[in-house]
C-alpha cells in the first residue's frame, strides 16, 4: 500500500470525499481539454462543492434507516453533488421528493386524493392504479398533497419554490445557470424536513380514519352527531376535499349498499362545512355527467345534491361547463412548464365564451375571476405577452361582485404566494388601483385602496389582519 493510501485510510469517509473532488475536478478537466470539448464552466467550483458534503451529515441524520436505505436518488444527489454537477444534482433531489410524495398518497388514502385534486371527470378516469401517477403533473402533485393534508402550507411554498427552479435550472432543461453549495444544501434540507421524514399528521389523520370507517363499518344514526362535530374542526381546505372524495364514491356505480349509507349519513355534514367552491364543483360534476351521457352517475350525483340540499348549485347552463373545463386547461397551462406559450390559445377560446357586458355564469365566477386575475399578475419571469390583450379586455368587464372576488383572492394560497416577489405583487395593486375608480361602492373602494398603499409583505399579509376581514366581510354588492 502507497504512503498516500495509507495516509487516506486513516482519515473519515467524509475527509476522504473531501480530499478527491478537487482531485477529480483536474483529472476530469485534462481529459476534456484532452478530447477538444468545452472545460471551463463544466463542473462547480470544489469550494462549492464542499460546502455541500460539509453540510450532509447534519442534514441526512433526519431520515430514519429504512428511509435511507430506499433514497436512491439522494445518493445520486450527493454523487452529483460531489462530482461539481449541480444542475443535475436538483434534478435527483426532485426526483427524490416526488417519489416519496407518490408513495405517500398511495398509503394514505389514494382514491381520496384523487378525488380531491382531479376535478376533470375524463381525466379522473384515466387514473386506475398506482402506475398512473406519472400522468399527474408535478404541481398537481404537490397542490394536491397540500390540499389533502399530506404536506403542509408551509411545505407546499417551500416545495413549489423548489419546483420551479428545477425546471429553470436543472439539467432537466438546457440551461446555464449557476446554483451554489448553500442553496443546494437548503433545498436538501427542506425536502427532507417537509417530505421525507415527515408523515401526514393532525386534522388529515382524522379524515384518513373517517374515510377508512366509512368503507368498512357500519354507521348509525347515532354515530353521526360526534362525527358531524369533528368535521366541524377540520380546516376548511380539507373539508372541501374530503367531500369531494365522499361525492366521487357516491356517485360510484359500484359502491356497496352500506358504505352509501354511511356517506348519506355524513354528507350534510360536509356540505355544512365545505365552501360556496366545493358546492358549485359538485354542480358542475352533475353538468358533466349530463353531458357524457354518463346516466347513472348523474343519477346518484342528483341524488346526493337533493340530499344535502344543494339543486340550487346545479349549473344547467353548457356555456358554464364549457367556461369551466377552458378555466382548468388555462389553469394547467398557466403552472405548467412553457407556459408564456401554451396560455394564449386557451385563453382567446375563453374570452369566445364572454360577452362584450362582461357577464358570466355564476356557478364559475370564482374560479373566473381567480384564473384572470392569476394568469395577469404572471409570475416572477413575467406574463404572457401574447394572452395579456385578452386578460386585459376579460378584466375590464368586472363589476362589483368581480371586484369583491378578486379582494377575497387575498385568502387564496396560490394567488398570496405571488405576492413573494414584487412584480407580482405590483401588479396585483395596479389592477386595485384600477378598479377604484369602477365602483361607486364606498367600502369596496376604501379596502382597494387599502391594497394598493400596502407593502409587499403587508400585502402578503392581509389576510391575516382581522379587521380587515371583517371589513371585507361586511362588504354588500347589490344588484
């Protein structure tokens, strides 16, 4: 054994690492001066790359042995890592995250996620089993892991941050941007805290238990008053997609006699607690049924509406359904990779469908007004310049009630996670500011004004401030 060998042996794995980037990093740039290709640029800087393995041992303690030993790409990440190819080390670390998340919506409760986050009644049917996960886009995954509970708010921001820049700055993309240690590092860190070490916990473990007595047991009528006032604690967001999955399985030809029964038992009891939303995407399944043909799902969809007594949200109108299946392929596009491109033509079909009065159906109002009003305050690359011409003319039709709508987007966690960076933001305030001199609403006009005199964090905000919820609250629109 040479002196240098043995010298090495001595040292920790760590130490080791450490010793042969720097090693590598000239070994492998002689060899493609020596093949005439690009070396400059090619591999991080080893100082960068140090401060990485420096930062691994703290990091990776957090997962558990058996979760070690199935993180295959972290392995990759940190090989990426070592060898000075950051670019492509994001790519495993998302790689990484995504897989775990799958796995954590098939053990928890698939058919319920599915439910909740595929709103699309011909793409729900595309998914059967487990290996159709890869046809869920990334956003929807990690929307909808927020949305069911599986991860937290907080994670979803981290994670959707984390998500975009995989895709500008990732090898997953030609590109040429430079990522450093720290950042990396960071990234490693979150997806480990919020994703892989980390189980559905709370309010989502009880509808997790509920879902899995509802299909196996037996309910009574007295069973439903302690169950009515759990539902009554869940958070909203997990209410409305809960009982998105209780009308999936309702309106499942299939279903057993006893389990319809015991959704029966409960629906009002969702339908009490779930939002004005969740009840209009109801009505709009029913529409869609009507429209495929689809009798017997359409026949039980009646059913449950006329049992919780929600026929005034059926929406009979094919001008609304077709508004609202236009609305979710803008959405996808909007979140999508590329998107300044693929927004345009979704969005001059959509504004085919609005008169020159501005006046739209009432059953996708919300999503109208939160759809626009997201697509126009773009993103931190920008907006599409090609669909703003359309945006701009659809948002000139607002009236009062449109107005008020795009206040309350300030509780809406996809539209305040724009507010982060500030073109954002501003452009939130520039169309609050236009919108000021539109309406004769005093009330309306002084919390429009209160938005376009706030911060960016303030902004971010606001909706946390009681007092102005409650203003906002107060507001009535007449007419």
């Amino acid at each position: 054994m040479s002196q240098q060998s043995k010298s090495l042996s001595r040292k920790s794995p760590q130490s080791v690492v450490e010793v042969g980037v720097d090693s590598y990093s000239r070994g492998l740039v002689s060899y493609l001066d020596f093949l005439g290709l690009p070396s400059q640029g090619v591999l991080v800087e080893p100082e960068e790359r140090l401060v990485v393995i420096s930062n691994l041992p703290a990091i990776v303690t957090k997962l558990t042995p058996e979760c070690k030993y199935e993180s295959m790409y972290i392995s990759k990440f940190i090989a990426a890592c070592g060898a000075g190819l950051f670019d492509a080390a994001i790519n495993f670390l998302w790689n990484e995250t995504v897989v775990n998340l799958r796995q954590k919506v098939i053990n928890f409760d698939m058919a319920y996620f599915l439910d909740s986050v595929i709103t699309d009644s011909k793409k729900r049917e595309l998914f059967r089993n487990e290996e159709d996960f890869v046809k869920l886009e990334d956003w929807e995954l990690i929307k909808g892991c927020k949305d069911t509970g599986i991860i937290t708010d907080i994670g979803y921001k981290h994670l959707d941050y984390i998500r975009d820049m995989r895709n500008y700055a990732s090898a997953a993309h030609p590109n040429h941007n430079n990522l450093d240690g720290l950042q990396l590092s960071s990234w490693l860190q979150t997806c480990i805290k919020e994703v892989l070490a980390k189980q559905p916990e709370g309010p989502v473990i009880e509808v997790k238990r509920l879902l899995h007595n509802l299909r196996t047991n037996t309910l009574e009528v007295t069973d439903v008053a302690p169950i009515t006032a759990q539902i009554q604690l869940l958070p909203i967001g997990l209410v409305d997609s809960t009982i998105r999955a209780v009308f999936g399985m309702f309106t499942d030809p299939g279903l057993a006699a006893n389990i319809k029964n015991n959704l029966r038992l409960v629906a009002s009891a969702f339908w009490g607690s779930c939002s004005k939303q969740a009840k209009y995407d109801m009505g709009l399944k029913y529409a869609v049924f009507s429209a495929n043909a689809d009798l017997d799902r359409k026949k039980f969809a009646h059913e449950f509406l006329s049992f919780v007594d929600g026929l005034a949200y059926l929406s009979t109108d094919q001008k609304a359904l077709d508004m609202d299946q236009l609305l979710d392929s803008l959405e996808s596009a909007h979140f999508g990779y590329n998107n300044f491109h693929n927004e345009p033509p979704y969005a001059k079909l959509l504004g085919k469908y609005v008169p020159e009065t501005g006046e739209i159906p009432e059953s996708v109002e919300v999503k109208y007004v939160r759809t626009i009003v997201g697509c126009r305050i773009g993103n931190q690359w920008g907006i599409s310049i090609a669909a703003k011409p359309v945006y701009d003319k659809l948002i000139t039709g607002f009236t009062d009630k449109q107005f008020l709508e795009f206040v309350y987007l300030l509780w809406d966690d996809d539209i305040r996670n724009k507010f982060i960076y500030g073109s954002c933001s501003q452009r939130y305030k520039d169309m609050a500011e236009n919108f000021i001199a539109k309406t004769a609403n005093v009330h309306l006009k002084d919390v429009l004004r209160t938005i376009t005199t706030a911060s960016k964090e303030l902004l971010y905000n606001l909706s946390k401030d009681y007092r102005f919820g409650d203003t906002v609250r107060s507001i009535v629109i007449r007419g």
